[in-house]
C-alpha cells in the first residue's frame, strides 16, 4: 500500500463523500416543506371560505331577486289602491256636496216647518180667542141672502185654509225627518270611506317601510360578503403565489442537487474506472463499511498505480500473504476478497492496513 496508492483513494474517498453530502443536499428543501404545508392548509381554509361565500352571496341573491318580485308586487297593488283612493276621492267630494246640499235643503224644510207651525199656532189662538161661529149664529147676523152667503163661504175658506196649514206643516215635518236621515247616511257613507281610505293609507305605508328594510338588510348583508369574499380571493391569489414561488425554489434546488450529484457521481466514475455497480452497506463487509466506502465507494476496481484493487483495495504483495490466489485481488470473488479482508483486518488489530480507517476515524 504505497502513498501514491493512498494518495489515489483519498481522492476516491473525497469524491464518494462528496456524493453523498450532494444526495443529502435533495432533501435541503423540506426545511420549507412545512411553511408550504402551512401555506396549502390555508389556501385550502380561503378555497374553503370562498365557496361558502359564494354560496352565500347566491343565496342573498336569490332572496333579493324574490324581494324585487314582492316589491313589484306591491308596487302594482300601491297603484291599484292609489286608483281606488283617487275612487274613494271622487265619492268622498260627491257625498260631501250630496251632504252640503241635504243640509241646505234640510234648513229651508226646518225654516218653512217653523212657519207653518207658527201659523197653526196663530189659527189656533185667533179660534180659541173668537170662538168657533155656529150656522144659526151666522144666519142671525147676515144682513140679507148676500151677506150669509159671503160668511158662509169666509168659514168655508178659513177652514180649508187651515187645513192646507195643517197638511203643510205635516209635509213639511216629512219632509224634514227623511232629510235628516239621509243626513245621517250621508254622514256614515262619508265616515265609511274616510275610515277605508286612511287604513289603506297605513296598510300601504306599512308594507313599503317592511320591504324597504328587508331590501336595505339584504343588500347590507350582500355588501359586506362580497366584501369578505374579495378579501378571501386576495388572500387566496397571496397564497397562491407564494407556494408557486416556494415549489418553483424546491424545484430548481432539487434540479441543482441533481446536477450536482450527476457530475459527482460521473466524477467519481471516472477516477475509479469501470469496476462493476457499487455495493452499498448491506454488502456483507469483512471490515467496517465507512472504510470500504472511503477506500473503493463499494466497488470491485481493477489495480490502481500501486497496484492495489478489488473491494478492499489490496496490494498483490499483501494479498499473497494473507492467502489469496491469482495475481490480484480484483480477479478473485467476493467471497474469496471478503475472507483476505477478514484476516487483514485481525478483528480491527490490522486496521491500520487502511489509510482510510484513520480518515473515517476507525483505528
């Protein structure tokens, strides 16, 4: 084992180690996986969010489009009981003329009832006061056939004029009385309508304030979602951009570490020359694998310039003495290479047959 021989595998060593450090760089990335896992849990909570969002804002839409309906609704049945208050409008100004007019001629029937009354009255008291005439009373006191005739036809006339005062004063009473009833219909129609006209007025009213406050709610509620959901489609776009930005960093290190460990391994190949696929620890080693490893990375290698081959980089010299055959120990089988190695190495007291036991600390 000459120290061009030494000098050769430590150059060996190095590159070996230097693809593993470049194998464990990949992994460098995954510092960042749990502030990407973190960023996709909460873009997941905003995805989440928006649709119920949308969902909602659908919702408040469909209550806002059936709204407008029963605000329509209303509008028509506020038109018709506006055609039915200008209706009621048109009654109410025809009862109250019908009323003025009814009072107007209730007054003149009331004034020629006091007439009439009055002049019964008189009657009554001129005939108390002169007695009522007899005919043998009328015929004593005529002066000749004319005279009675003329008295008899004065008592005749005074008679039937009473009556008529009589008849007069009673048509007039009837007449008086149905004016006042119709007064008094005329008085209930008015109220009637009055009445109808002011309820329809506060129906209304109340129906327009109830619909005005649900639109103004609803239309509030729909604000401030919308407002919550172009927040969330923000926030969601942030994180969206930074996980592309995280993975496209992932992405181009995990590039960069396989480039490396490309040329690392190419590197390696090239300084140990073609000696069949590498073993890995699992190789049945007869000396501790970190030396192997350092020594020949794993693989059968054919002589160096010292000489040295095989798993164990051996020199011939060596090889014979510990009782391997062939020329070299790359020409012999693994099983064969593992049993010299086994007794160069003497239970770890020929350790020092490897430089590289000192390099990986194994003395």
């Amino acid at each position: 084992m000459s120290y061009r021989w030494r000098t050769v595998h430590r150059s060996s060593a190095a590159a070996a180690i230097a693809v593993t450090a470049a194998l464990a760089a990949l992994p460098l990335s995954s510092s960042a996986a749990p502030s990407l896992s973190q960023l996709n849990s909460q873009l997941g909570q905003q995805q989440a969010r928006q649709q119920h969002l949308e969902s909602s804002l659908g919702s408040l839409s469909r209550l806002i489009g059936k709204l407008s309906s029963q605000v329509s609704l209303v509008q028509t049945r506020e038109d018709a009981v506006r055609a039915e208050l200008a209706a009621d409008r048109t009654k109410l100004a025809s009862a109250q003329a019908a009323l003025y007019r009814e009072q107007h001629v209730l007054g003149v029937l009331r004034a020629r009832l006091d007439r009439a009354r009055m002049l019964l009255a008189h009657q009554l008291v001129s005939s108390y006061e002169s007695g009522s005439p007899d005919l043998v009373g009328v015929v004593l006191e005529s002066n000749g056939f004319s005279d009675l005739l003329e008295r008899i036809t004065y008592l005749r006339d005074a008679e039937h004029q009473q009556q008529a005062v009589i008849a007069v004063t009673r048509s007039a009473k009837a007449q008086a009385d149905a004016a006042a009833r119709r007064l008094a219909q005329l008085k209930s129609s008015y109220q009637r309508i009055t009445d109808d006209a002011a309820l329809r007025v506060r129906a209304l009213a109340g129906m327009n304030s109830l619909l005005q406050s649900r639109e103004s709610a609803l239309k509030r509620a729909r604000a401030v979602q919308q407002s919550a959901l172009s927040a969330t489609r923000a926030r969601a776009g942030q994180l969206q951009a930074e996980i592309t930005q995280i993975e496209a960093e992932q992405a181009a290190a995990q590039q960069a570490a396989a480039q490396r460990a490309a040329a690392q391994q190419a590197s390696l190949q090239q300084s140990s020359s073609a000696g069949g696929p590498a073993l890995g620890p699992s190789g049945g080693w007869a000396i501790p694998y970190p030396i192997v490893l350092c020594e020949s990375g794993g693989q059968d290698l054919p002589p160096n310039g010292a000489g040295a081959s095989g798993y164990y980089q051996i020199l011939p010299a060596t090889w014979k003495l510990f009782g391997g055959t062939g020329p070299a120990a790359y020409l012999a089988s693994k099983a064969e290479q593992d049993a010299v190695a086994s007794r160069i190495w003497n239970g770890g007291a020929g350790a020092s047959n490897w430089v590289c036991s000192g390099i990986v600390g194994i003395h």
